[in-house]
C-alpha cells in the first residue's frame, strides 16, 4: 500500500514522507538509554597527539611575542600542523541530525576568533623592508582562547564530562561522539587558516608601502 492510500484508508502506522522513507529511518535518540553509550561507542574524543598539536598551536604565538620577522614559512606552519590533524582524525562529515550544524557553528566560532588574533597582531616594516610582527597580549588572548577553550572542552570530556555531553547531543540531535570530534577540529582548522590568512593579507599591504609603519 503506497503511503498516500495508507493516509487516505486511515492507517495509523504509515510512515511520514517528509520523516521517513521505506525501510530506512533514523531512530529517536533516548536521553536516558541511548546517551549512555554515546561516547563510550566512539574512539576517546583527545589522545597525547591532540595533547600535543593543541599545545605546539600555542607555543607558535607565544613564540611571535617577540618580534620577529614574518616570512610565508611562519604563516605556513601553523596550516601544516592542523592539516597533519585533519589527516588522522577527519574520516568524513557527519550529516545525521544535526551534526553538520554543530560543525558549521564550532567552524564559524573558529574563524571569528583566529580572524581576529590575526587583526591584533602588531606589524611593521624595518629598514630593509621586511615585514616584521608582534603578538600583542591581545592576539594571544584570542588564540588562547580559540585552543583553550577546545583544549579545556576536550580535557572535561575525558575526565566525567562525557554524560553530561552525551545528554546535550541527545536532546539536540548530535548522533555520535563523532560529530563532536570533528566539530572540534574544524574550529581549529578555521581558527588557524582564519589567523594566517588575516595576517597574510596585511604583510602583503605591508609589502606595497615604502615607509615603515605600524599596522
């Protein structure tokens, strides 16, 4: 019986179109049964080599608080090491529920905030014309905030956080621990390219102009 007789004879059991099609169907997710499993199903949210990206993505900027020259290799180098993380965590991007909003939201948090770490990085050029930059306390604030804050999150979920996660992604439609993972590192990624790509910019403005001068 096709769904549109079904509707029309009455049948309480005929599945929704705009909710479900055939066979296949996504199941509600219980708060109280489902969660539980939640991020016990999933490979652990942060192993030593987020320990340790999270950490040499901080040590970069805390490194810039002396000035030093800004050469392509210095905007580089922070890309790499996320794309090393993206290479070993990222194998798709879940779209059930509403997963693929929790990793556009986490994405756009991302950029804000690299974008502007970037903007409050000092730079001038010296004598010979090279670009020279500074991370100003402001500049580290937000970088630190942006890792911080994933890196805090990560260390809570490991550490009795879980349930309470779990329970939100329920009520909230996130589907696995997975989303949260990806999620996660997308904030990292655009919060990196976000910084590089906002600094990029204004060397090569810096580049263009003949006198030295602030930014």
């Amino acid at each position: 019986m096709s769904l549109a007789r079904a509707a029309a004879a009455g049948d309480s059991t005929a599945l929704h179109p705009w909710v479900e099609s055939g066979a296949h169907f996504h199941p509600r997710i219980d708060p109280r049964a489902d969660v539980q499993s939640t991020f016990a199903d999933d490979d652990a949210l942060m192993t030593f080599t987020d320990y340790l990206i999270d950490s040499a993505l901080v040590l970069l900027v805390l490194l810039q608080i002396k000035e030093r020259k800004l050469t392509a290799k210095a905007l580089i180098r922070p890309v790499v090491i996320v794309a090393i993380a993206v290479a070993n965590y990222m194998h798709g991007i879940p779209t059930a529920g509403n997963d693929l909003v929790l990793v556009v939201v986490l994405a756009l948090v991302g950029l804000l905030i690299g974008a502007a770490s970037g903007q409050a990085v000092i730079m001038r050029r010296d004598a010979d014309g090279e670009v020279l930059a500074r991370a100003a306390w402001m500049s580290g604030f937000f970088w630190v905030l942006g890792m911080g804050s994933r890196f805090a999150f990560l260390i809570w979920v490991n550490n009795g956080g879980a349930a309470t996660v779990g329970h939100f992604s329920a009520t909230h439609s996130i589907t696995s621990g997975e989303a949260w993972t990806v999620a996660l590192l997308a904030m990292a990624v655009f919060e990196v390219c976000g910084r590089s790509l906002v600094m990029a910019l204004r060397r090569q403005q810096l580049i263009g102009r003949v006198v030295p001068e602030l930014v």
